[in-house]
C-alpha cells in the first residue's frame, strides 16, 4: 500500500510539472489600444478577447512572448506605440 501510495505521488509531480512547463507555446500578438496607443502583448492562448473592445491588432503572430517583447519594444522606437 505505501509503494502504491509513493507511486501516485510521483505520477501527480510528474502531470503537474509537464503542465506548468513552458514548451507549450501559444502564439502572441501585439494589439495596440486606440485611446492610448499603448501596445499590449496578447496571448491567443487566452481563451477571451481584450476588454475593451477598442483595440486593433498590429502584429503577425509571433512565437513566445519574448519575441513579442522585442517586437513591441521596435515598434515603440519606430513610434508605432506609445510607451
């Protein structure tokens, strides 16, 4: 009974460590809010749209969020966004 016991713990670490791992890469955008003209980084992972609804999409998808975060940080140079 302890070995079964052992065994389900290490099988309950082993799902919640392949759950939280960072391989599983949703595509982000960068959408660009209309009031402000702040760019935003959004996960399309994310199962709702942003909130409000006044925003415009001004990326291709990108990979990770760090290739996202380079993309913004050029537009933000460019002026393309506000920072």
């Amino acid at each position: 009974m302890h070995r079964l016991s052992i065994g389900f713990a290490s099988a309950a670490v082993a799902i919640s460590v392949l759950a939280a791992s960072p391989t599983r890469a949703d595509p982000f955008h960068l959408i660009r809010w209309a009031d402000t003209g702040y760019c935003q980084i959004w996960d399309d992972g994310v199962s709702s749209v942003p909130w409000p609804t006044n925003y415009t999409i001004v990326s291709r998808q990108i990979p990770t969020f760090d290739d996202a975060a380079e993309v913004k940080d050029q537009m933000i140079k460019r002026g393309a966004c506000a920072s």
